[in-house]
C-alpha cells in the first residue's frame, strides 16, 4: 500500500489524498495511513499551495527529493553517457567519456568511475544502466550487439564497482520508463515513445506501465515498411524505416546522390539551402517519420507520441512534410495526436536509466525503519 502510494505520488503528483485514495481504490483513512509513514521517512511532502475544493483545503502531496542520490548510465558501441539524479530525476551531474574495451569488465569499471565521479564521493543508492540489447531479468545481459555481448553477468560487475544495487535495462525501455515518471508523457497512462537516430526505437506505455518483451532491443519498428518505392535497408528491405529515416540511411543516400562523402548535418544544411538532392532526401525521411507515427498511432491506438533522437533534425527542415504525411494517414474524425518532442538528447537515456534505479529502490525505502 506504502509502496503504491509513493509510486502514484510521484509520477502523479502533486496529488490530494481525495484524488490519491480514488486512484488506489483505498478508503481516506487508509490512505491517511499509508502516507503517514511516507512523510515521516521524508520520501513525500505536502506543497505549500493549498487545493481548494469542497471542504476545507488540502495540501496535495509530492515526492521529495531529498538527499538521495541515483546514477544512470546509457551504454553505446563507443561511449557511456552517465547522470547522478535526485530522487525525483532531477540531474546533478552529467558528464560522458569514450570506452576503453568492449570487455566487460573494463566497461563496467567505465561506467562506475564515471558515476563514481560524478557523485563527488557521496553514496548512490541505486544505479540503473541501459544498452541497445536486452537483459531480461535485469542482472544479466542476454545479447548486446554494438558491444558484442552474449549472456555477459553485467550487472555484478558494475556493483562490485559502485557498491550499490545495480539494474540492467534496454535502452529504449529505460527511456520509456523515464519519459512516463519524469519526463514529456509524465502521469499519462498510455503513450508510446518513437526514437529516431542511428535506428528505430518504439517504446509503449499501457495502463500506466511500461510494455516490455523478450525481443526488446532487437530493433523490431526498424523494419516497417513506410515506401515501397523508397530504398533499401541493409537487411533487404525495401522503404521500411530503417532505410528511409535514419542518419546512417540518410548520409548514405546524399554521400551516393551528391558523389562525395557528406555528414547528417551537411546534408540538413543543403536541404535548407535547395539542394535538389537533399533537399528530396530529406522531404522523403519526414514522410517517412508522419507515416511511422501515424502507424503507430492506427495501431496503439495512443493519442500521445513523444519523439526523441538526433533524428528530430529533420523536422527542423521539413516538418511541414512530416505532418501533411501524418494527418492524410490519420482518419479525419480520430482526436489529434499529441506529439511531444524531446530535443534532451542523450541525457534524457541516461536519465531513463536512473529511472529505472529509482523505481527498483522504493520498495526498500519504504520498509526502511524511520528515522
């Protein structure tokens, strides 16, 4: 019950006990009882802006974010992206650093001294990592291809380093996670999360909880066909996502058309300029991502999308093109989508990771005896 509440409080907060008690189906008086020991712990407090209602007033309640510590870490082929968060996300520190190996054991000791650093010698009650793979229970890395992993035991090795419980997670889950508690979708209870970079990522939130399978981390949204005119993926396939939005596809396709090797944001410069090459590349990728999300939204049946990635450029460009796509794939009389754009970058991953540190760690800090 303590749990469940200081959950709600803080992806909902603030929040009255009226409106807290009618979330959880609990009487008042229970629920009195149940944030009680939540204030006296310092885990929740009551706002200073009273809510005026039927009544006399009520201070709604919100997650404190005291002096607890969190690190998060977003694992790449080449370098970790970490954070120390609050208790609420919040960021303290943030910094990256390149990887020394791909062995484990290095990665892991880069990742604890960069979190360790950050920290500035204080104690981290949880830390939260994510990669493009998956780990299934949270502990042990099943497969991790930018790294070359296979069933690698990541998870003690980091907590061996940092001396603190350590959770595994998909990179996209992890930013789902932290996009539904902190971030742009923060206290919506279905949304789904599109990423937009170096791949395709599709993240779901459904009845207020993160959907997660066994084929996270396998890039399934990557292979949606979007054009069947368009080009080629490096899987075969013709028009699909992949192939059509992002970076290294969109680099591939201005370095062949333009007969010289160019950059992402070379090629987002001629677009704005005319370049004809370009400039249809371009055009093309924003088509693709309106029809991507309108797919995703047919399909989901969500209202909300928040879109992230480097990615997101090119909508600096042809966002006019992206939406046009958008709305002739959407039926005239569905509600307009809510589309949220977060231009937060790698932080908002590292940030996810911390997320999902925090949310492992409530359940020990409401059992934890009162100070």
């Amino acid at each position: 019950m303590e749990l469940a509440a200081l959950s709600t409080i803080l992806v909902h907060g603030p929040v009255s006990r009226t409106e807290l008690a009618s979330r959880l189906s609990l009487s008042q008086s229970t629920m009195t009882r149940a944030v009680k020991p939540l204030i006296d712990r310092g885990l929740v407090h009551e706002t200073s802006e009273a809510l005026e209602g039927p009544g006399r007033p009520s201070r709604p309640l919100v997650g404190a974010p005291g002096d607890r510590l969190y690190g998060g870490a977003k694992l790449t082929g080449d370098e970790v992206f970490a954070v120390v968060t609050d208790m609420l996300a919040n960021e303290v520190a943030a910094k990256k650093r390149d990887l020394t190996s791909h062995e484990p054991a290095e990665v892991a000791r880069d990742v604890a001294s960069l979190l360790l650093e950050l920290a500035g010698g204080r104690a981290l009650v949880g830390v939260g990592v994510s990669l493009g793979g998956s780990a299934a229970d949270g502990s042990t890395v099943d497969r991790a291809p930018f790294l070359g992993w296979r069933h690698v035991a990541f998870g003690p090795l980091v907590e061996a380093e940092v001396r603190a419980p350590v959770v595994i997670d998909n990179d996209l889950s992890a930013l789902t996670a932290g996009e539904h508690w902190f971030g742009e979708a923060r206290g919506l209870e279905d949304f789904a999360v599109v990423t937009i970079g170096a791949g395709i990522g599709l993240g779901m939130v459904r009845h207020d909880r993160v959907v997660r399978t066994r084929d996270m981390g396998l890039g399934l949204a990557g292979h949606i066909p979007l054009d069947p005119s368009g080009p080629r993926c490096f899987a075969g396939h013709r028009g699909c996502s992949t192939a059509l939005v992002t970076i290294p596809s969109i680099v591939a396709q201005a370095s062949i058309g333009l007969q010289r090797t160019v950059t992402f944001g070379e090629v987002l410069d001629l677009a704005r300029e005319g370049e004809p090459v370009c400039t249809e590349i371009i055009a093309s990728a924003a088509r693709g991502v309106g029809r991507l999300l309108g797919l995703v939204a047919n399909l989901a049946m969500v209202e909300t999308i928040v879109l992230s990635g480097e990615g997101l450029a090119v909508l600096d460009v042809a966002g006019e093109a992206m939406r046009a796509q958008l709305d002739e794939d959407r039926d005239p009389d569905a509600h307009p989508l809510d589309l949220r754009l977060d231009r937060s970058g790698f932080s908002r991953w590292a940030r996810g990771a911390a997320t999902v540190a925090i949310q492992s760690s409530l359940r020990g800090l409401v059992s934890a005896p009162v100070s």
